[in-house]
C-alpha cells in the first residue's frame, strides 16, 4: 500500500550527497532504477532527475519490516529512504558521480509502486520511438532526455539574464489572434461569440513586437510560443519556441552586435564553447555560390565550382541546353574517391534525383591520370584538361556535375555536398561553426503562384541602394535580412523592417497585395506606422534547435517534452480528437467527413 510522506522531508537529490556527507543522516526519494539481492543485504539503484545512488538494506539497521519492504521493490517503484552515508565497501562505481559512497537505510517507505514499464528506462533507450512516444511520461524519465529538458531551462534563463542586462523587456503576446504573415498556414480556432468566425494561432509575434517599437518599448523580448501548419517533414514541430527579439533604433549592426554577445554568453555558460567574436558574415550570393546553400556548413570544403564557361561549347547536350536555358553547370571535388564504385556513384545520382536533378554526370580522374566518366566521349582532351584543372582535380579525385537552373544545381549540389561529408565522416561534432548570411533576396519568385513572395515577411526592408531596381528588376533587389547559421543549420533570423509608409504600399504591391486584403489583413500595423514609427529591426531564434544543436542530439523531438509527430499528431493524449456535437452546435460548425479525412465547413 501506498504510504504518504507524512513527517518525512527530502534533504536532497540522489546526486547531491556526496562524500563531504559521509556520517551524515539524509532522507532521499526517487524511482527505482534496480535491485539486486545479496542474501544479507538488498542493494536498490535509486534515481531522480539528478541521477543515481546506492541504497544499502542490512536488516539488523533497517529492521525486519524495512528489510521485508525493501525486498518486495520493483523497478520504477517510489520509495522514500532515510539512512547514513558511508564510504563504499565493495569496489566505486567510476561511471557514477556517487560512485564513491552509499546510503545504509534506516527508514523506507513506499510512496507508490509501479507495474512493470513498457520499455527499461534507461540511457540510450534502443526502445522505438513510437512506444516512447505513446508513453512520454515514462520517456521523459530517462537520463538523456531530462537532461535536455534541463539544458533548455537554462539556455532560457541564460537569454532572460542576458536580455535583462541589455535593457530588454519581456512582454507577452496574444495567442488567439489574427493571421501573421511567416508564409506557413495559420492554425485555426473557431470563435464561439462570433460564428464563422476564426482566431489564427500566431506564426510568431511579427507584427505585435512591431507594435510594441511604435508604442516606445524600444527593446522587447519573448521566449514565444509558435504555430505553424506546415506540410509534413520530419523534423519539423506544428508548435514550436522562439527567442524572439525587436529592437528600435537600430540597423543591421547594431542586431548583429547584440546577438553576438548573447550567442558568445549563452554558448559558453550552456556548454563551455567559445564563439570568437566578430562571427563572420557572408552574403546570401556567395553562399549559393559556394556553398549552394543559404546555411552553409563551413567545417568542411568541398566547396561548388561554376564551370559554365569551360562547358559552354562542348558537345554534351546536358550542359549546353541547361545554358541556353539559362542555367548553370556547377561541380564539386570529392577528395580521394575517384575509386569509388560504380554502384555507389549510382547511389548518389538517385540521391541527386531527390532534390531535382534529371542526373548527375561524373568523371573520376584515375590514379594513371586517365579519367572514367559518364560525358569525356562528348568532350575534347583539352575541354576535359580545362574542366579538371579548373575543379582543381588530381589523380584519384571524384568530380561531381550538376547542369540545370541554377536553383536547381544549388539544391543538388549542397544536398550532396552535404551527403558525402557524412558519408565521408567529415562533420566534426566538436566544432561550433557560427556564420551571418546577410543580404538575402528581397522576393522570391513562386511558379506556383505565379508571383513574387516575400523571402522573410513583407515587412523587411530593402536595401538602399537596390530599392530602385523594385520595377525594372525585382528578383534583383536585396534585403536587410540575416540569418545566423550553425553547422549548416539555422539557428535564427530576421531583418531591419520597413518603417516608410511608401515602401511599405509598394512592397505589398508587388506582392499582389490589393489596399483592401493589405487593410484587412494588417490594417493595425499600417495605421499604427501612421502615428510615429521608430526604425526598427529584429531577429527570433529557434529556442528547440539551439538546444538540439547544443546537446547534439538527432532530433527536435529530444528537445521538446510533448512533441508531435510527424503527421502532427501526440501518440499520448490522441490529439487532435473529435469533439461532441454540442461543441460544435456551440460553435456553429458542422463536419463533413470524406473518406479519407475530417472537413471542418
Ligand atoms: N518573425 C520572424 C520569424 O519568425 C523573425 C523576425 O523577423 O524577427 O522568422
């Protein structure tokens, strides 16, 4: 039976006792990891968040019921246990930070006892993530996991010190609110007093943390909860954390210097990793260009080569059509795997496949200098010797060839760029690579829709000196955005926003923007600019990833204690359910079921 704790009160954590307590009387409660008995004594493995310690049942010191409780206790039963630290008689446990010592009970009770789980609790678990999944209660358990939950409480008060210190105020924003334009579909919530109608779940605090500048709060800040209904991918969360950030007065420096400092405090309080300061800033241009990506991973080369020219007029149609059409003929170098078997070549022209490519065209360069490729009988001896060269190919080297657009090529270049240094075993996970992309494009051309879309959000500003471009070449104009990059993955973004009511109307213009959508859908903003707007920027970090990355960890979900999965559903609660009839009459709804889906109409 289940005792209370009546009279009882933890002195400590498992792993707060130590062998300055030696001789001491504590009192600790936790799960039990295991027991083991050894005829005479019962040895139990006692954990809480903190990690594990030896509790010692001798019964002449426990008495004969403690000792009887003591051999009835299962895994992840509570116990309570008083008792005296003593130094250990048998051999330390190195792997144990209270390897050293063990408590010699006196008093245990039972706090409550468990069935057996569903999957050991333990490091490492080899469990199915499913499982863990449906059964996060107990996952949440495990070591690993407490671990990062623990590291993202402090990562967020390591921000809130440091943005205290800086000036900034924490101010919250609403939940149900209206649409904000991030570019992903709102998640909806019908409104009850008003029929038909709906709240959007925000996408960020965007457009309030503009507000809160116009109003005076020249520095905000907010850990943020976000809501994005975005398609499905695996390592994306429906709700998500932002560490987000607005400042007035300032331009894009001024942000870069702030986030610097934080990112060099916080990195190094979190997990001891010095950022050097200034973290190097490279434009978005140089960054397709190298490294075909706009978050490149610089701890390894293996950079893109345009080799356009030297292809130009060489009799391989895939590179002269991908020309005429416009596009580009890019490779990269992989060092040393010119040997590399056909099989596996195959393999990385299907990977390509993946990200657009119609193939992918390779030449090895032999160990004897003669070359083994899929296009040198298209080609002249001294095209191939320039195409080499310019590859700065040597004798056992792999060149790897995309030709098509260029967003094309880039996507499959930095895709398998990516793909052979993971391959290749050439991530260093000790390395903490820090890098600005800035002057990213202000639009995006979008075939779906056929128009420009904004590339951050219709608020970010174009730069100076490429705003009279905005008629005669869109596409052409840059942002005052940036974006900081770790190890090939976005850590966070932003951009200094547009304050001018001008700029404004023409940058909704050429969005496809009517006045009236403009005015319905943010109306508030526009009008709110009409009362003294100061110039202001901002930037809003991924608090989940910054994390993940930080306790380098495979997934967001390792970092999130309730995560979704992929199909954006919790294998725990069942969410999202159907709801009563009256729920719905209340809210004027009614479904229609499909076959294969649930319609709201
Ligand atoms: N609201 C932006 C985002 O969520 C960040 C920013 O511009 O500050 O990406």
């Amino acid at each position: 039976m289940a005792e209370s704790m009546k009279g009882m009160h933890r002195s400590h954590r498992c792993t707060e006792v130590s062998s300055a307590n030696i001789g001491e009387t504590v009192t600790v409660m936790g799960w039990v990891q295991k027991r083991r008995n050894l005829g005479s004594l019962i040895f139990i493995d006692l954990r809480d968040r903190s990690g594990i310690l030896q509790i010692v049942f001798d019964e002449p010191k426990v008495g004969v019921e403690g000792f009887a409780k003591a051999g009835t206790l299962r895994s992840e039963f509570v116990v309570a246990v008083t008792g005296t630290v003593e130094k250990r008689t048998a051999a330390v446990n190195e792997n144990l930070k209270t390897g050293d010592i063990e408590v010699i009970a006196s008093d245990i009770r039972i706090l409550s006892e468990s069935e057996t789980p569903p999957f050991p609790i333990e490091e490492h678990s080899q469990t199915k993530e499913d499982l863990r999944l449906r059964y996060r209660y107990l996952d949440l358990r495990r070591p690993d996991i407490q671990r990062n939950l623990m590291m993202k409480s402090k990562v967020a008060m390591l921000l809130r010190n440091f943005m205290e210190k800086e000036g900034f105020l924490e101010v919250e924003t609403p939940i149900l609110t209206k649409s904000t334009p991030e570019g992903a579909r709102d998640y909806l919530v019908p409104s009850r007093v008003h029929p038909g109608t709906f709240y959007a779940l925000p996408q960020s605090p965007q457009l309030f943390k503009q507000l809160l500048m116009c109003a005076g709060y020249d520095r905000y800040f907010q850990i943020a909860r976000c809501f994005r209904d975005e398609d499905l991918r695996a390592d994306r969360q429906p709700e998500f954390t932002q560490a987000d950030m607005e400042l007035s007065f300032v331009d894009v420096d001024d942000v870069i210097d702030v986030n610097e400092r934080l990112l060099q405090y916080v990195f190094k309080e979190a997990i001891g990793i010095d950022v050097q300061l200034p973290i190097p800033r490279m434009s978005w241009q140089e960054a397709m260009d190298r490294f075909g990506s706009d978050k490149p991973d610089t701890r390894f080369g293996m950079e893109l080569v345009n080799v356009s020219d030297i292809v130009k007029e060489c009799g391989f149609g895939v590179f002269t059509v991908a020309l005429e059409q416009g596009g580009s003929v890019r490779g990269i170098n992989a060092k040393g795997q010119g040997a590399m078997p056909r099989k596996k070549i195959d393999k990385l022209v299907e990977f390509a496949k993946g990200y657009g490519a119609k193939g992918l065209a390779y030449l090895a360069v032999n160990e004897d200098g003669t070359y083994k490729s899929s296009f040198a009988k298209f080609m002249t001896e001294d095209e191939l010797k320039a195409l080499v060269e310019k590859m700065q190919g040597e004798l056992g080297d792999l060149l790897l060839f995309a030709a098509d657009k260029n967003k094309v090529v880039w996507d499959v270049l930095g895709a398998l760029r990516l793909e052979l240094a993971k391959q290749l075993e050439l991530l260093d996970k000790n390395q903490y690579n820090f890098l600005w992309i800035t002057e990213f494009p202000l639009l995006e051309w979008s075939d779906e829709e056929n128009r420009f879309m904004a590339m951050h959000h219709p608020f970010t500003m174009p730069m100076e000196e490429d705003w009279g471009k905005i008629d005669s070449d869109p596409g052409a104009v840059r942002a005052k955005a940036y974006d900081i990059v770790l190890n090939g993955t976005e850590l966070g973004g932003g951009s200094v926003r547009i304050h001018q009511n001008d700029i404004q109307e023409k940058m909704l213009e050429v969005l496809g923007f009517s006045k009236e959508r403009a005015h319905e859908q943010f109306g508030f903003l526009l009008d709110a600019f009409a009362y003294g707007v100061p110039p202001h920027a901002g930037l809003a970090y991924g608090l989940d990833r910054m994390v993940m990355l930080m306790m380098k960890c495979d997934s967001i979900r390792d970092v999130i204690a309730f995560p979704k999965v992929k199909d954006a559903s919790c294998l725990m609660t069942d969410a999202p359910n159907v709801v009563d009839d009256k729920q719905l009459e209340e809210l004027a709804l009614s479904i229609q079921v499909t076959a294969q889906e649930e319609k709201i109409v």
